[in-house]
C-alpha cells in the first residue's frame, strides 16, 4: 500500500512537472511568434500557456495579459478584451494593461471605456504621460472628437515635436473643426518632416484647392448677380479673378504628386480638371476632365 502510494505521488508530480514545462514551451514559442509579428499564433500560445498553469493551479496573469495584448494585435478585440478581463482578474497591474484596454475597446467602437482605461492610467502611472497622452489623441481623432483630440496632440507634439503624424492628425483635427488656418500650418509641418507622406500631401492641396475655389466661385457669383454690370464691372471681376486664380497655383504641385501616387482617386482628378481650366492649362484641364467619365 505504501508503495503504491508513493507510486501516486510520483505519477502526479510527474504530470504536474510535464505540465509546467509544456507551459514553458508554449511561452517560449509564443516569444519567438511574436517577435516574427505573427500576433494570433502569439496570442494562441499565450493563451494555452495560461490554460496549462491553471490546470495545475497556478496563476500566470502575465501569459493572459500577452495574450490579449496579441489577440488586440491581431485585431480580435472581443477575445482580447476576454484575456485582458482574466490579467486583471488574476492581479495583473501595469501602465501597459491601461494601454492595451484602450486599443481593444477602440477596436469594438467602445469609445467610452477605452477613455476611461487611458484615462485612469494616465492618472496612474504619470511616468507614461507621454504614451498615454498620444493614444488618448488617436482615440479622439478616430471617435471624431476633435476639439479633445487637438488638445492631446498639441500635448503630444510638445513632448515630441517632430512626429511627422501627430501634426498630420492635429491638422486633420484642425480641418474637420473648419480651423483651415491651423490646419495648412500643421500639414505643412508634417510634410516638411515628411516629404512622401502621401495623406499630408493630398489634404494640403485639397485645402489649398478648396480655399481658392470658394473665394473663385463667390467672385463668379457676385459678378453674376449684378443686373446692368458694365464694361468697368466685367473689367475688374475678370482682374479680381485672375489674382484669385493664382491660388490654384499653390494647390498644383501637392494635387499632381497625390494624382501621381493614386492615379484613380477621383476627387484628386476633379480638384486639377478646376484648376487647370481655371488657369487656362487647356490641354491638361481636358485630359482630367477626360478621366473623369
């Protein structure tokens, strides 16, 4: 009997040791996975590796937390969130947690909790201002609320001034809250830091574009309106014009450039078909007017 006994014990240490070092694998395995950026084999391992522990009765809230943090990367959110609820669960506590429950309720469009994680974290774990400060500015920008996203990117920019995409995104800001000012200073910035950043060059001219366009078809309108316009009327409208017509000028080399990488975007096509006519190009005003049928 005492020796089948401690046949028992044996056999069960045994397959408590096998579990532990199988959950060992599976973490090493799920390193190396993510290093190669494969996010949902990473996550997967994670997620067995914490199975395994529990099964043994240990608690490895560390392999739950990565394996939300990955499932969050490889865009599966709502199983991430799952994950992420068992780390904190389990004890795990870090500015990371905060950060990782920001993406993943963004992911699922849960605006409100992902500003409350960033939020309380940022209160938390004030030696993280920085990171928390620019997720919280990518929240709003992408929960469109913008006048709280120009805030937390101007912060941004502060800590980091040459992050060519925080002055893209403080420029978009900028626009969306008709703010065009600010906003052709911004883009500016962040083309000057980045001269192929395509999203910058296009909303730069489309700015520029539409500027003029407005103060061009105003002019054109006035103009029209008038009932008996005479000869010193039509002379001063047509120089009025032309002055604004130079704008389209400015607007010309950033819509080429975005017409030269996206060959099919239709709005691009449309902003030089105007401006070409209206500078009297013609030949190129035909050949966008052309692509656009």
């Amino acid at each position: 009997m005492k020796q089948l006994f401690l046949s028992l014990t044996l056999a069960i240490t045994s397959v408590s040791m096998g579990l532990s070092q199988n959950a060992d694998v599976l973490k090493s395995d799920a390193i190396m996975q993510e290093s190669k950026m494969q996010y949902l084999a990473a996550a997967e391992l994670y997620e067995k590796a914490a199975q395994l522990y529990e099964a043994e009765h240990k608690i490895d809230a560390f392999s739950y937390y990565k394996a939300g943090q990955n499932y969050t990367k490889a865009k599966k959110y709502d199983r991430a969130l799952e994950l992420l609820n068992k780390a904190r669960d389990n004890g795990y506590e870090a500015a990371d947690l905060y950060l990782v429950y920001g993406d993943a309720f963004a992911g699922v469009k849960n605006f409100t909790d992902a500003e409350k994680e960033l939020l309380t974290g940022k209160e938390k774990y004030t030696d993280a201002n920085a990171e928390f400060t620019k997720k919280l500015g990518y929240l709003f920008f992408n929960s469109a609320q913008y006048d709280k996203a120009i805030e937390c990117l101007n912060s941004a920019i502060a800590q980091e001034p040459n992050n060519y995409m925080y002055h893209y995104l403080l420029g978009s800001s900028y626009e969306r809250t008709k703010k065009y000012k600010e906003a052709t200073t911004e883009l500016e910035k962040a083309i000057a830091l980045k001269p192929t950043h395509k999203n910058s060059i296009k909303k730069l001219g489309v700015i520029y574009f539409r500027q003029t366009d407005y103060l061009y078809t105003k002019e054109t309108k006035r103009y029209e309106a008038m009932k008996n316009p005479s000869r010193v009327d039509y002379h001063n409208s047509t120089k009025k014009l032309e002055q604004i017509a130079q704008g389209y000028s400015k607007a010309l080399p950033l819509l080429e450039k975005a017409h030269a990488a996206s060959p099919k975007d239709k709005a691009i096509i449309n902003c030089l078909s105007v401006s070409y006519r209206r500078l009297k190009m013609e030949d190129k005003a035909a050949k966008m007017a052309s692509l656009l049928k």
